[in-house]
C-alpha cells in the first residue's frame, strides 16, 4: 500500500487549470503553441476576457473537484485591454489566497503570472515551473474528497 | 456635544419616550426601531408613524435582522421622502455603512440614532429568558453574558461611532441618567429645542468605552486562539459535516445583497450528465453538492465587508458555530487591505480599488 | 356603529365573462353597492390564492372570485381550476379562524348583469353581518 502511494507521488501527473486573458497570456500561450515551443501537456486553458474576470469561485471550484493547481494569467500590469482588471485580479487573488491559508486549505497551488502576447517562451517556462512545484507538493487531496 | 438624558421610569422607557418627542414634534415622521411583539417573545426593527403606538425597546437584547439590511430594503428604489429616524447597534450601522458603499440604501432624509450595545442573546434563548427576569433588564445590569451570542462577546466595537446622534450607556449610572452624543448637524437638530443640559461626565464615558473595547478586543484574541485549531481540509470538511446547503447563512447575512446569488441561478441548475461526470470524476459524491465551494466562495464575496454580527450564525438550522472560523477569517483578510467595515462611509472598498506597487509577490516572479 | 360599517370588496373578475357581466350591469343602469373594487384578469385561473390572502391580510372585509360557467371558459379549464383552489383557501380560512364566507366564487356570463348585481348586493349584506375583517388593525 505505501508502496503504491510513494509510486503515484513520483509518477503522479498534476493536473493544471489555466485561465489565461484573451489579449495577452492566451495569445502567449498560442505563440508558445505557433513556435513550437515544448512545455509540459498538464495545462487545460480556458480562455477569459480579462484575468480581472476569474472570480474566486472559478479558483475554488477547480480546487475542490481535484485540479493540483489553478494557474491566473493576465497582461503586465499597465497593458490591460480594460486599463485595471489585472490589478483586480491580482487584489482577489490576494484575497483568496489569504482566505486558504487563515483555513490551510494550500494557498501555494494557485499562481498568478503576468504573461504578454509575445512571451511565448515566458508561458512554456511558467507551465514548466508550476508543473515542477506541484508535483513536489504532490496531489491535491481534494481529488480523493467525496464528501465536500 | 454630550448631553445627558435623565431617567424617568426606566431607561428602556426614557428613550422612547426620547423617541415620541421627535415624532410628535413632526421632526421625524417615522421612527423605524426594535419594538416588542405583543407576546414580548420577540422584538423587531418596527416603522412607527403614530406616538401612541410606539412603544419600542431599543436596548432589548436580540438580533433577529440587521436593520442595516432593513434600511437598505427601505431605501434601495428611492431614498425617503419624509424623514424618519432610524436607530440602530453598532454592528447594524457598520452593515449599513457597508450596503451604503455598494449603493443598495440612500440615507436622504433618514437620521441615524445609534446606541451602545451590551449584547444580545440567541432568538432561542431570549423568546423563552429563564426565570422571571425581563432580558433587557439583565443586561442592562451588565449581566447575562454566559448566554449571548459569541459574535456580541467578540464584539469589534460596540459604540455607533458613525451615528448622527448616539445614545449612550456605557459610562453612564443609569439609575439617574444616560447619554445623547450628537456627532452630526443632523443629529444636533434633532434634540436643539428639548433643553438637555450637558453630560458633564465626559471622562468616565471615555474610559469606560475603552474598557468595553479592551475587554471586547482580549475576548476576541481568546477566541480566535481557541478555534485556531480547525485548519486544514480534514477539520473544514468536519466543521461543515452538518450543512445541508440551505444558504440560510447568506440569506440572514446583511452584506450578502445580491438579489440572485450565484449559487442560486442557473449556474448551478445542470443536467443529471454533469452529476454523473462528478461521481464517476471521485467515485462518490454527496449530493447536496457543492457545499463547501459556497461557503469558501461565499467567504471571498463578503469577508472584507464582514461586520461579523453573527446573523449567519444564528440563521443556521445545523447549529454550525461559523463564527469559530469567520472571525480569524475576517480579521485576517482585512488585516490584509488595511480595511474595517463600517469604520468611514467615505473609506473605499478593497474590491474597486488598487494601487500599482502593491503585493508585486503575486503576478511575478 | 354596526349599521355605519361599509364592508370593503376586492372582486377579481374574468376578462371573457364576468368582468364583461359587470361591465352589463353598468350599462343596463341596474343597482348594486359601490362596495366593490374591480380587478380584472385574464381568467379566474389566474387568481392565484396569494391575491386573497394578501388582500385578507391588508384587512379588506370580503373578496370575490368571479368567472365563466363550467364549460365557458376561453381557456377551457381555468374556472374548475379556480374552483378547487377557492375551496381550499377557504378550508384554510377556517383553520385560520377567519370566517370562510369572507371568499365567495361565482359563475357570472357576459350576459348576466342582473345575477352580477344581485351577488354583490347578497355578499354585502352577508359581509355586513359578519362584522369588519379583524385583521384591520394588525399589523402583519
């Protein structure tokens, strides 16, 4: 049984939700996509508007039904298409991960980087950084919660 | 200025009489204040138009709403159009001052009263008070904590400070006489031609509301060490065993003012496919779902604004303390935006504001 | 003082029927006590018993549910439904202890002016004996 546990741990294959903002991250990750850059296939992107759109329950649902990370990609601060909403997000994020740790609910499986439309290399290297940590951190147990 | 207000009767009854003056005078058309029921088995915030019915209780200790959510159902379509005085506890005017920022009340025309609160007790416990004793009496003696709600007992500030006119307790022998602090012009007009004389005992009214606040503040430190324990997702999923996901908590709760909250729209109304997909993604899955996702998410949506009056608390049909966990909750988040609630009308909420040079720890790196 | 009192009516009335039967009893100059407040509906069906409780409960002393006769209405079947929920409410009425003659449902046609006119005159009368709603003075 240990023995089985400590093989999903190497083995184990995070499970990432990204959501990356239609003007700058997700044309990233296209350029990322278009230049062929290689980057670990653990990333599910849902486009959004703007990183300013991704509220709290967007996160927190991913988290509960089991993804290992949830990764927030907006435009640098100053390039937002709507002028703030990065700086919003970046306000709920600080939130949230606030809420998670006054509750130890693992706060470190939710990044928030600031990805342009030119910084394909930047998106691959993002997804391979966050798909490193988490697999040190190992699976989110939510994964395994029934009961929630 | 501080005026004193001598007591006739007993101090429930010299405000309203206080009350009955405004009315009748025509300053006010409408007095909106916690009145009893005529079992006396509850009090709520009552609309009174006409002096002989007016028989109100505003230190009867219980919370059944906030009247901060009540002014704001008032006033949410159109601020009033003749001038009514509205009196209310600390943690309801905080509430208030909070739907105020969120444009869901208009204070035209409405004079803010405020008065000290000693504290209430659960609606099980005030509608059948052991004994013989009268409930407002007991705390009016500064007795009766071991049955108030644990919000009161962790009260953040229980002076209004924002009020337009307060009235006064603490710091006051109300054997002889309490206090009317007027803090506005508003409040000053009310009470110009009822010839009060001054308090005279401003020192004592300071130092015992510090009092009440030092020991309000060491009460809240205690409690917040003593639950620090539930942390983790084994301890949350345990504290929420008992939800049944009624949303009773967010319905009582006077910052939660969206009309349709989103767990209560279509969001959540998807086909039995997509419960399956849930089962067959864990193996198992407890229907009501979605339970903890609200109260987390719930929690992100009005934790800065949280006047932590306890009304979730009270609201819940399982008995859950949610007090235990949102009072570390709310002192944490607000701590973190530099944010009190209630604490200035003027004062911006986190939520529409941000600076560039702030938490640079998250979005780099 | 029992003499002075003049009970208050809400009448809801059907757009096809009973609304056009009062509207008969107008024009054919017949009289009836000024009583009674008309609603108009699309049908009797639409009366939902809310609209009752709340004028009740708003200390209205009677309330009328008009409609179309069994096998009139221009929606088929609004008016048996219509039936079956008055007599509910007023089964509810009694458990209330508010007098379950305070609802009356009827039958009244386009055509029928005079049986309009003599069903509120006979309704007040009958309000009249039963004294004002009690609830009048409560606030609720």
């Amino acid at each position: 049984m240990s023995e089985e546990k400590e093989k999903t741990k190497e083995d184990f294959e995070p499970k990432i939700v990204g959501f990356l903002c239609n003007w700058c991250s997700y044309a990233g990750a296209d350029l990322a996509g278009t230049s062929r850059i290689q980057y670990p296939p653990n990333i599910r992107v849902i486009r959004v508007m703007c990183s300013g759109a991704v509220d709290s329950v967007y996160v927190n649902r991913a988290l509960l039904e089991g993804a290992d990370a949830v990764f927030i990609g907006g435009c640098h601060p100053g390039d937002c298409h709507y002028l703030n909403g990065n700086y919003k997000a970046r306000r709920k994020m600080v939130l949230l991960k606030n809420i998670l740790t006054t509750l130890g609910m693992e706060p470190e499986r939710i990044w928030v980087r600031w990805i342009s439309a030119s910084e394909g290399q930047k998106f691959a290297d993002t997804v391979k950084e966050i798909v490193d940590e988490t697999k040190k951190l190992g699976p989110n147990p939510m994964k395994e919660k029934w009961n929630i | 200025m501080i005026y004193g207000l001598k007591i006739e009767n007993d101090v429930p009854k010299t405000v309203n009489n206080f009350l009955k003056q405004l009315l009748e005078s025509g300053k006010v058309e409408a007095v909106l204040a916690m009145q009893e029921t005529p079992s006396g088995r509850s009090a709520f915030p009552t609309m009174i138009s006409d002096p002989d019915k007016l028989d109100t209780n505003v230190f009867a200790p219980l919370l059944p709403v906030s009247t901060g959510a009540m002014v704001s159902r008032l006033t949410k379509v159109k601020g009033s159009k003749k001038p009514l005085a509205v009196v209310l506890r600390a943690c309801e005017l905080r509430a208030l001052t909070e739907l105020l920022k969120l444009k869901q009340a208009d204070l035209e025309n409405i004079v803010l009263i405020g008065v000290d609160c000693l504290g209430t007790f659960p609606m099980k416990i005030y509608s059948n008070y052991p004994g013989d004793e009268d409930p407002t009496e007991v705390v009016l003696k500064g007795e009766g904590e071991e049955d108030m709600r644990t919000a009161c007992l962790n009260c953040k500030d229980p002076v209004p400070e924002t009020a337009d006119l307060i009235i006064g307790i603490f710091g006051t022998d109300t054997g002889k006489s309490i206090l009317l602090d007027t803090r506005t012009e508003k409040g000053q007009e009310l009470i110009n031609d009822m010839g009060l004389s001054e308090f005279g005992n401003e020192k004592d009214r300071e130092k015992a509301v510090l009092d009440i606040r030092n020991k309000r503040d060491e009460a809240r430190k205690a409690f917040m060490e003593e639950h620090s324990d539930i942390i983790g997702v084994e301890k949350l999923l345990e504290f929420f065993d008992t939800c049944v996901n009624c949303h009773n908590c967010m319905k009582a709760c006077p910052i939660c003012y969206c009309r349709e909250c989103l767990f209560e729209s279509d969001v959540f109304d998807v086909e039995a496919s997509k419960y399956m997909a849930k089962a067959k993604s864990k193996g198992a899955y407890k229907t009501p779902t979605d339970s903890l996702l609200f109260h987390i998410t719930r929690f992100n949506h009005m934790i800065l604004s949280c006047v932590e009056c306890g009304l979730c608390e009270q609201a819940c049909p399982s008995d859950i303390p949610l007090m235990d966990i949102i009072t570390a909750i709310a002192e944490n988040a607000q701590a973190e935006f530099e944010y009190l609630p209630g604490r200035d009308p003027e004062e911006e909420m986190p939520m529409v504001v941000y600076r560039e040079d702030e938490f640079q720890d998250v979005g780099e790196g | 003082m029992s003499e002075e009192f003049e009970p208050s009516v809400v009448a809801f009335l059907c757009n096809w029927c009973s609304y056009a039967g009062a509207d008969l009893a107008g024009t054919s100059r017949l009289k009836y006590p000024d009583n009674v407040r008309s609603i108009r509906v699309m049908c009797s069906g639409r009366v939902d018993p809310v609209f009752v409780l709340d004028a009740l409960k708003e200390g209205i002393d009677g309330v009328l549910v008009a409609g179309c006769h069994p096998g009139d209405c221009h929606y088929q079947s609004g008016n048996y439904k219509t039936n079956r929920k008055m007599m509910l409410i007023k089964k509810l009425l009694a458990d209330f202890n508010i007098d379950p003659d305070r609802l009356r449902f009827e039958y009244i046609s386009a055509s029928e002016g005079q049986k309009f006119a003599d069903v509120v005159t006979e309704f007040v009368s009958t309000l009249k004996a039963i004294g004002p709603n009690p609830l009048k003075d409560e606030c609720l």
